[in-house]
C-alpha cells in the first residue's frame, strides 16, 4: 500500500495546461482529413445509457453493429457498445460481428454510492451475462474524503473480479476540480489495477475536457515510463462533433504518441458521434445509429 501512495502527487504552475492543450487544439485543425475519421469511428463506444433503455432497444442497437460493414463498406466498426447490465445479454445475442466488445457500466454507475458487496455482485453478474469490459466509477466520497487505501482496495477487488475482462475506471473529472486531484486520481486507479482510466460519466457537468484529458495521458504516460505498462485512455461526455473527436486524438498523439492511437488503448464514448462521423466521411448526412 505505501508504493500505491507515493509518488502520486504534482503540482501545475497556473495556465501550464491551458497553454498546453490550446497549442494542441490548434495541431487537431490539422487532422480533418477522412483517415482520422476513420480513426475515430474505429475506437468509438458506441453507448446508450438511457433510463428508458430496455430489451428491444438493445436489439436493435447491436444489429446495427452487426450489419454495419454491409452497410459502409470499407469503413471500420466502432469498437465496443456500452450499456447498462440489464441489456447485455439482449445486445449479446444479437451482436453478430467479431471484434466489437460488449461494455458495461456496472457498480453503482453512475454515482458509486453503494455497497461494496452490490458492486462486485454487479459485475461479476455482468461478465457471467457476456459483458468483455466493464466501466466502473472511482469512488469519490472515499477520494475527496482523502481515504485513498480504501479507493486502491476497491479498485483492487473489482479487477480481480474481472478477471480477463478488461476494467475502466471512471474518474468523474468534473467532480475532482483540479489537475492535482486528476493526476493523483489517475494514477492510483492505474497502480490499483485499471487497464483503462476514462474522464466521465457523461451524467455531470463538465464532462470530458480536454484539459483534463491532457492530465491524464499526462499520468499514463509517467505510469508507462515507471512500470513500462500500457493503460488505456477513454474520453466520454459532451463529445459529439468529429471537430471535438479530432482534439482528444490529437492529445494522445501528442502526449503518448501514435503507439495508443489504436480502440486497444483510446476509446471515445458517444452517443452522436458516429453519425457525424458517418456525415464527414461520406459528404453527405447520415443517421444510421
């Protein structure tokens, strides 16, 4: 426990990621081109998180998926759907196409605030129904309650229920407030045992910034040259134009180059975005999802 909590604070001189991430907002104005895209749409999760989500809806939503390379051919698939643990197996039966992983959000999304036990019920329920990855929310209360042995021993258990499936730990970045709270929240949900960190839930405000996406690959990139092991980075919430698309891939090119522009180590959760993806590519609206 002493290693997991040392060596994760920092400092940030006041506007260093501002600046940082403007001169990268610029470089992104570079990338509209139809290959980063493509790029895009291929590391997308495809996510519907609705209240009135339900059985039909999940059908549908994986038949899509399945049949889209007939559609647009040419084209990659977007890389995973992310739903809620009630319709994973109605999305499992019907998603037909291999490649495309099955995510779910699971203990206690979107607020974490439930008991322990219910959490790791929850997604060892989700991975028995075919959930391949699973989204987790990083305990806040426990966070900005400074208890951090009790966040890495939560983080820890999930993952070892996890086994094989790959774990995303959420850390609600709009809710931490400052890049110190971002950088050390990354790197202990990292050390803990997260094969992704991923900025948001999409259900508070703000969401995913690309300040907070430039800390984070920021502590990836310090994690990767201290243990030499690659961890994912997802952007999610607010994300809807290929414009917005094209900033956060420009901040893990630039950040942790072009060895995690790949739906292995860079995932965008959306909603819209495929369609305006779609839009962009083929010159023409589209709205297929």
């Amino acid at each position: 426990m002493k290693w997991l909590l040392s060596n994760v604070d920092r400092e940030f001189p006041d506007g260093e990621v501002e600046q940082a991430v403007a001169d990268i907002v610029e470089k992104s104005k570079e990338l509209k081109s139809r290959e980063w895209y493509e790029l895009a749409l291929s590391c997308i999760d495809l996510t519907t998180l609705n209240s009135t989500d339900n059985h039909i809806q999940g059908e549908k939503f994986a038949r899509k998926v399945s049949v889209f390379q007939d559609e647009f051919p040419g084209l990659p698939n977007v890389a995973a759907i992310c739903v809620y643990p009630t319709i994973i197996e109605s999305v499992k039966k019907n998603l037909l196409v291999p490649g495309v992983k099955l995510a779910s959000v699971c203990a206690g999304f979107p607020s974490s605030q439930t008991f322990l036990d219910i959490k790791v019920m929850e997604t060892k329920m989700a991975i028995e129904k075919g959930a391949t990855e699973i989204d987790i929310v990083l305990n806040l209360g426990d966070f900005l309650a400074d208890d951090y042995p009790a966040v890495i021993q939560e983080i820890s258990i999930l993952k070892s229920v996890c086994g094989e499936a790959h774990l995303k730990v959420i850390l609600e970045t709009g809710a931490l407030k400052s890049h110190a709270k971002i950088w050390k929240a990354s790197l202990l949900a990292m050390q803990a045992g997260a094969d992704f960190i991923k900025t948001s839930t999409g259900k508070l405000e703000p969401a995913a910034t690309p300040q907070a996406a430039f800390v984070m690959c920021s502590a990836i990139k310090n994690y990767y040259e201290k243990t030499k092991k690659k961890i994912g980075f997802k952007a999610a919430g607010g994300i809807v134009t290929p414009a917005d698309a094209l900033i956060y891939i420009a901040i893990v090119k630039e950040v942790l180059g072009n060895k995690w522009l790949n739906n292995k180590l860079f995932r965008i959760g959306a909603s819209r975005l495929a369609n305006n993806l779609l839009t962009s590519i083929k010159g023409e609206n589209v709205v297929y999802f």
